[in-house]
C-alpha cells in the first residue's frame, strides 16, 4: 500500500510509526449492579464472569505487560477501584496507568449535570485514595459521552479523554472552558463484538475463536503503522484476559514488536506527547468544538 490514506499524523516520539496503547476498561460487577439493580445480588454466574476481570485476568494481563515490556491503561470505575484494591495496588505498583470510568459505569448522557458531575467528583476521589494521584484520562462507560461530559473534565483538569471515535489519530476537543485531548479508538478495536454472548447486557454474538478476532485487531495495528496512526483497544479484562485469548493477546504483542518502530505508550504519556507538540508548535491537530449540536435537527419531511 504506497497510497497515502492518512492526513496530517503527528510525529511519534523516536521517530516511531505509530503508537500503541493497550488500554482495558476494568468493569467488574459494575455492570450487574447497575443495569439489575435488585435482582443482582442473585445473578452469580454473570457476577463470577465479571469478577474474573480483577481476579484472574489482571494480574494474568499485568504479567503479560511485564514479559513483553509494553504499559498498560486501566479504566476502572470508582466502586470497582474501592471493591478491588489489591488489583487496582498490583496495576498502579507496576506504573500502569488507572483511569477514570464513572463511579458504577452510568453512561453519562442518562444522567442529569448535577449527576454526572457527582460521580465524577466520586470517581476521581476514589482513583486518588488508591493511588495518590488523580487520573490524567476518562473514558465515558459505554461510549456515552454527554454534551456536559468535555466542560466537566477541563474543569477537573483531566488532560485527555478516551471515549470517542472521531479519527485515526489524536485530536482536540474544544469544550466549554478550555480543550482536551482526544485519544480516539474505533468499535473494531473493541472486544466485547469479538467474544461476548451475555444474555444479561442483551448482547448475544457469536463467539469468535481468538485468531479470528485478532485478525480484526491486526489489521487496524497494521494500517495504523503504515501510515503513522495511534491504535487504542477497548479491551475488558473478563474478556480478553481469559486463556486462551490472552495467549492470543501475546502473539499480537509478538507481531506489534516484530514490526518494530512503535511506541508503546500509556495514554496519559500520549496526551502529554500531543500536548507538547501543540504547545511548542511543532505539530497543529484537527480541533472540534463539543457538543456538536445544540437541538435536534427538524427533518424536511415526517416519514
Ligand atoms: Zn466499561
């Protein structure tokens, strides 16, 4: 492929091709408590699926990360960070990097302002107990941004977010109140399209063998490093952390260093790299202003 398809990547630190930041969103049982309120206290075999994120699948990811020599980025919501903090201590201890996913995973476009900005609030109180430091990222559960979501976090001083899919390569947000970094991914880099058949969450996929789904994660792996583009997963660790697909996980590791010239990175150190580059000039990014509509466009016609 000699086609350029890519405007206006920036310059990787090193000299690298792209950038890679394997990035997982620690749910845990967030989900059943929040989605089944009442009845998820009964729901044990769900519960024990998910569960299975912090208490197998992290340290499993977390040995992975070490072998390989690659960081990882943890978004992990505040209940789950204080329900696991052997998990979020193991993460944190090896320099992963934990970031902020609500409080139990509301999306964030159902909750009122005041809502929204309480389990913000909750959540970062909740990242800093754990670790000392408040989180540089957000990435919204569920992909569910709200038009509040980007003036909350300047407001908060996060320096990036994680929750869209607007490009192939970082981006600004402008919010009200200043901007942010936009870290984009895509649903292709997701894996609960991958594996997922949870009668639960009304998601029922066929599961696919691990080297089919990687197929899907290599791909956009490699056009990322041909043409000079950030590759952000949306991993679970209850998904991708079980057996046989982290076995797969390591062969694509394999192939990503085989590559060569990729910076691996946690997301926190790619803001920080974009920021830097804007600051001094070096490189000018895409800009757009949040939210992208003030109402609802009226159709011409009523079908
Ligand atoms: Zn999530």
């Amino acid at each position: 492929m000699s086609l350029d398809l890519l405007d206006n990547p920036p310059p990787w630190p090193g000299g690298a091709r792209c950038a890679v930041a394997l990035t997982f969103d620690m749910d845990a049982e967030s989900l059943v408590h929040l989605r089944h309120g009442a009845a998820a206290p009964g729901m044990i075999g769900a519960s024990s699926a998910l569960r299975y994120g912090p208490r197998i699948a992290v340290p499993r990811l977390a040995r992975i990360a070490r072998a390989y020599d690659v960081p990882l980025t943890v978004y992990i919501p505040g209940w789950c960070v204080e329900t696991y903090p052997d998990t979020v201590r193991l993460l944190a201890g090896e320099g992963h990097e934990i970031g902020h996913h609500g409080w139990l995973h509301e999306r964030p476009n159902t909750l009122s302002p005041a809502d929204e900005a309480t389990v913000l609030l909750r959540g970062i109180e909740a990242i800093e107990q754990a670790t000392g430091a408040r989180p540089r990222g957000y990435r919204a559960p569920a992909y569910a941004m709200s038009a509040e979501t980007g003036r909350l976090l300047v407001a908060e001083g996060f320096a990036y977010d994680a929750s869209l899919l607007g490009d192939d390569v970082p981006y600004m947000l402008d919010c009200a109140g200043g901007s942010l970094v936009e870290l984009p991914s895509d649903y292709a880099l997701d894996d609960w399209p991958q594996y997922v058949h949870m009668g639960e969450f009304s998601m029922a996929m066929p599961i696919r063998a691990p080297e089919r789904a990687m197929e899907v994660f290599r791909a956009e792996f490699d056009a990322a490093h041909r043409h000079g583009g950030l590759w952000v997963s949306v991993f679970h660790p209850f998904v991708s952390g079980r057996l046989a697909r982290a076995e797969a996980l390591c062969g694509l590791i394999e192939h990503m260093q085989a590559a060569g010239d990729v910076w691996f990175a946690t997301m926190a150190e790619i803001a920080g790299h974009v920021a830097g580059l804007v600051e001094r000039g070096e490189w000018t990014p895409r800009r757009e202003a949040l939210p992208f509509w003030s109402a609802p466009v009226e159709p011409l016609v009523t079908p």
